[in-house]
C-alpha cells in the first residue's frame, strides 16, 4: 500500500511537493477507507485535475521514474519473461528552468507499508548518480523504528541491523540504487524480498510500460483476474458472455470474445468489437487485478479511456469495502468533472496540479485549500462547479494558475 510520496526537481516540478494518502481527519465518507492493522487510516483512491500541460503527468511519472530507477537493475539480470520490458532506461529529468536546479539532484522519497512494517526509502540522482539513498523501517505491531542502510556520495555506506552482515562491494557502481545491489546478491533475505516485492508486485502502472505485455500478464497470472473481469463486463451489459487470449508465435496475442446470438455461440476477435469495448478490455484486467490482489494502480488519464458512468463504477469499487477487501488503491489524473462532486470523493481524494509563474508545478489538495477568508472548501460544496470558475485556483481551461497567491495550500 501506497502511503506517501514526495518528489523534488524532476521535470515541471521544481519544488518539493508530496502526494499523501494518509486520511485526514474529516466527516466524510469515513465508512469507505482503508483501516490497517495498527489503526493508520489510508485512502482507497486518489484523482488529479488539472489543466493540459499542468504537470499532472510529471507526479505519477515521477513515481514510476523512481520505481523503475530499483527495478531495472533487478531485470536486467533476470531472466523471466516478462521482465524484460522493464529493464528500460528511464532518464531522470531535473527541473530545466532554473540553472540551481538544473545542477541539483532530483529527489525522491516514498512511504509504503506491506502486511507488517512499513517502510521509507529516499533516493536522490543526479546524472543517473546516486547522491543520496537510505531505508528505514517501522513494524507496525510494535512501533518500533529502525535505520537499514544510509548512503551518501563522499560518506561510508552504514549498514545496520538485520543488514549489518552483508557484505557490499568496493565497486559498488555509484549508478546502480543500493537497494537493486542488495536485490541481485541477496534475493532471498526475507527482508530484502519484501521490500522489492512491493516495488515490483504491489504497485501498477497502466500505459507506462509494454501494454501488450501487461495485458497477458495481467489475465494470465489468476482465474480469480479473468472471473472478475467477466463478472465487470456482465455488469456493464456489454454481451460478452466470456474471453479468452491466444498465443501467436511471433509473442503477439490476440483476444477473442464469445457471443450468444439466438441460442448460437459466435466468437470475435477483440479488433472486430468496437473502440469502447476494446478500450475496456485494455483496462478491466488491471481493475480486476489491483483488488483481487490489493495492489496500487496507477493511470494517467483514465477518463480519456471510459465512459463516466464506467469511471463513477470502477470508482466505487475501490471505495467499496465488500469489494475491496484487500486494500488496493486507485491512483488517477482526469479531466472528467461528471465524478468530481462529495457523493463520490472526500476532500482530501481530490487533488490540484498547475504552473505557476515560473513553469513550476504546485500540487495541492483539495482538503487544504483556503479561500482569500482563509476559509476551507466545504464538504457539501458544488466542487465542479467551484473548479470550473477558477476558485481552486487550477483553472481546467488555462495551462498556467490564474492567482497562486490566492492558493494557501
């Protein structure tokens, strides 16, 4: 699970700005979060809006940008196959107008929690040169906070406890995350597995990596997946009464629908259906993935895929606790304002990024967000309607905020 995520100089992000998951203590819709085992209350999803060009983008790509900086260590000498994929060089891009930040490094730092402890990680890159890494850990059950590793350019690398008998190498590569180091030559430590588990099994990122690849994957892994996938495309009364994928030979696959036409069994291929039926099918896999499994879910632009009222359903599966029973998470950025009222969010799921004068991306939510009275946005508040008139300050319709002065975030 997901619990915070700050990032600082990457791309339009000039500023530290952090993402958070963690429920603040407001009246609303209390009944639709995630409890954990130690009373932390975390929230199921997350959207967030925000003119073209704003940096909506730039917050999730940065997540993934960090996710992969571990993982691809990890693929590149892994030989499953649907590794491979992964092991792509993804550039970390500083903030480009500024010349400070410019020769600064970007800095990532990520809160997250497997079924015991949770965890903090920082990495700082500049030039794809680690500047900075460390890992601590809380167990949750006790409270008890411990350092794992701290590294710094110039300073000896500090192992401690569990980590304090490994053993690194003196040539160590000032590229490669300590953390992938520790992934490749102690893989089955049960402490490093959990760890990496989370980055490569627990959170999912829809359109960033091989789509084709995901999808077999994603359908492949669990009948329990393809049944809840049938089970979404009945609900949605598309006439599909079931699916199944085909292994070409040049590593293609191909989707086939089955019909019920007058008593008569008819099969399509997935190409023959049409572009919303198709654009389903590309995504109800990873939906049913994510809860089946209580992954975090990550798509940008989700309302440019689905219908609304498709976007309002999937929405309230994961604010549902009878079907999310395994803390899965929804993380999206949309345009769509037909979902962006209190029946559907909380104030703190609904989330702000535009530019300020300088290009920069301010993020911000709407739970902390002040009128010029210094008034909060109230929670039976028409918040489409105040977002359409430029009173959250990112204006849908202009790239840049219209008065960040106004915005007290």
């Amino acid at each position: 699970m997901l619990c915070q995520f700050t990032v600082k100089n990457y791309k339009s992000i000039k500023d530290e700005m952090t993402f958070d998951m963690q429920a603040v203590a407001i009246t609303e819709h209390d009944d639709r979060t995630i409890i954990d085992i130690d009373g932390e209350v975390y929230l199921p999803v997350a959207v967030i809006y925000g003119p073209n060009g704003g940096g909506k983008s730039n917050v999730l790509e940065s997540l993934h940008t960090l996710i992969a900086k571990v993982l691809r260590p990890l693929c590149a000498t892994c030989d499953k196959e649907d590794c491979s994929y992964k092991a792509k060089k993804i550039p970390v891009t500083p903030f480009l107008f500024s010349e400070e930040s410019r020769n600064e490094p970007t800095e990532f730092e990520v809160f997250f929690r497997t079924e015991q402890s949770e965890y903090r990680y920082i990495l700082h890159v500049k030039e794809e040169e680690i500047i900075f890494e460390s890992l601590d850990r809380i167990k949750m059950e006790t409270g008890r906070r411990s350092a794992l590793f701290q590294r710094e350019i110039g300073e000896e690398l500090i192992l401690k406890g569990v980590f304090g008998k490994f053993k690194i190498s003196d040539e160590l590569s000032p590229t490669l995350p300590l953390l992938s180091y520790l992934g490749i030559m102690y893989k089955k430590n049960p402490l490093i597995k959990e760890v990496l588990d989370w980055f490569e099994n627990s959170i999912d990122f829809l359109n960033y990596g091989n789509p084709i690849q995901e999808l077999r994957t994603a359908i492949a892994n669990s009948g329990e997946v393809k049944q809840l996938v049938l089970d979404l495309i009945k609900e949605m009364d598309l006439d599909i009464e079931d699916f199944r994928v085909e292994e070409k030979d040049d590593d293609r696959i191909e989707v086939f629908t089955k019909h019920i036409v007058n008593g008569e069994s008819i099969e399509l291929s997935l190409s023959e259906e049409s572009s919303g039926t198709m654009k389903i099918f590309g995504l109800l896999p990873f939906i049913a993935n994510s809860l089946v499994t209580g992954t975090t879910l990550v798509i940008d632009e989700l309302d440019a895929k689905i219908h609304p009222v498709l976007l309002k359903y999937i929405i309230m599966l994961f604010n549902d606790r009878t079907i999310n029973r395994n803390k899965a998470q929804l993380i999206f950025t949309s345009h769509d304002l037909s979902t962006m009222n209190s029946e559907i969010f909380r104030r703190d799921e609904i989330w702000f990024v535009a530019k300020g004068n300088q290009e920069n991306s301010k993020l911000y939510s709407l739970v902390e967000f002040k009128n010029k009275k210094g008034e909060s946005v109230r929670k039976d508040a028409k918040f489409d309607k105040q977002y359409l008139e430029g009173k959250y300050g990112a204006d849908p319709y202009l790239r840049k905020i219209i008065d960040w002065g106004e915005v007290r975030a």
